[in-house]
C-alpha cells in the first residue's frame, strides 16, 4: 500500500471518521471543504493517479462512481453535486493516491479545487 496519507488511513495508522468502508474503498470528509459537502471517495488499491489506473481497474473505477453516487445522496446533494478528480501535479494533485471529491450545496470555483 501506498505511503500517502490516504494509504496509512485505509491501513488504519491514522484514524479518521469513515463515512462508507467496504471490500474496495473508503469514503471520508475532505479536512479543507470547498463546499459545505466535501467528501473524498479513496480506493484501498493504491492507484497514484487516474492515468495509472489499468484496464483490470475497470470495475473498480465503476465502483468509486457508484459510491460517489450514493455518498450525495447520502449527504442530501442527490443529483446536484460536482465529482472530481485532480490527476497529476499540473492539475492540482497534493495526494498521489487516487481519490475522488464529491462537492455539493455550494458554488465554488474550479481554481480551488486540489486534492
């Protein structure tokens, strides 16, 4: 696994608050919100970014979607929210553990956006 610190949370060694955990990934509260919903879907796999994912990872890159999916409407932002993924440094990258942001019930700016 990954020595980031979305990896040393899926092993445990840092405690957080899971809001979702199953066989494939975890989902947690982004700990610098741009939106009144910011939530980080993180697959256990240690993918570091979406152009390292492999067609093997097909299904789980489907999974983290249907998580996400299920995530807003959890948190009451159903059909209304952004999914993001940040690939690659350029891009705003900080974690090079793939991950996706669920962003709800806010307008914010793309420029903010990291991760």
């Amino acid at each position: 696994m990954a020595d980031t610190i979305f990896g040393k949370i899926v092993r445990g060694e840092i405690p957080a608050d899971k809001l979702h955990e199953d066989e494939h990934c975890i989902a947690i509260r982004d700990i610098h919100p741009r939106a009144p919903v910011h939530l980080l879907v993180i697959p256990k796999k240690p993918i570091p970014r979406l152009v390292d994912a492999q067609p093997e990872d097909q299904a789980l890159l489907g999974h983290l979607m249907l998580v996400a999916r299920q995530l807003a409407e959890d948190h009451g932002v159903g059909n209304s929210f952004r999914l993001l993924v940040n690939n690659g440094e350029g891009a705003g990258q900080t974690v090079f553990h793939l991950h996706l942001h669920i962003l709800g019930n806010d307008k914010y700016s793309e420029a903010d956006m990291a991760g």
